[in-house]
C-alpha cells in the first residue's frame, strides 16, 4: 500500500482534532493527527500499543501517572491497556503507529 501526501480525506474526532488513516497492513496502522493548541485527548485507553512522534507543535503527555512535556523530534510509546491522555500547548501534528490497526480509525 502506498499513500501520496493530500490535505483531503481528514476525520474530526473533536472540536480541534482531525485525524487521517495513512496506511495501514495486517498488524499496523499510521496515523497523522493534527490538534489545535488548547485542545487535547481526554484519558482513554485501547487494547492497541500505539508508538508516536511529535513533528510540529508542543504538547504535555500523560502515560499512568507519568507526564512529559513533548517538542518536535520527541516521541513515546503507550503499552495496549495503559490510561493516557494529551494536553495540545501549540497547534501540532502527531505522526502515530497503532498496532493492531484500530478498524474504527479505517
């Protein structure tokens, strides 16, 4: 599967946060999100191990009880099963890996 960089086919999963479905095979998927500063993710977890990479913006992540504060070129890993959430300090773009492919996110 290939994919060719369009600013079409974005999902709102919220106010001020859209996400788009890459690619994706049997066992993973890669997912751009783009999160308007003020905005964030609320505490929630997923079966899914989901390994990110902050490419633009900044922003506090929270994994348990341990949180980190993010910027370009950082990146972090959250086992399946495990609560975190965001908090989006500037506008960024997440570039994110789930693995299994979340089907909801297809």
């Amino acid at each position: 599967m290939f994919y060719k960089r369009t600013e079409s086919g974005y999902k709102n999963l919220g106010e001020g946060v859209e996400f788009k479905a890459l690619v994706h095979g049997d066992k993973t998927m890669l997912c751009e999100f783009r999160i308007k500063a003020g905005k964030g993710v609320p505490d929630h977890e997923h079966p899914h191990e989901q390994t990110g990479y902050l490419v633009k913006g900044k922003l506090r992540l929270f994994i348990r009880d341990e949180a980190m504060e993010l910027k370009p070129g950082d990146s972090w890993c959250v086992p399946g099963g495990v609560p975190h959430r965001a908090e989006v300090l500037e506008d960024s773009v997440v570039i994110e890996v789930f693995c299994p492919p979340r089907k909801e996110y297809l």
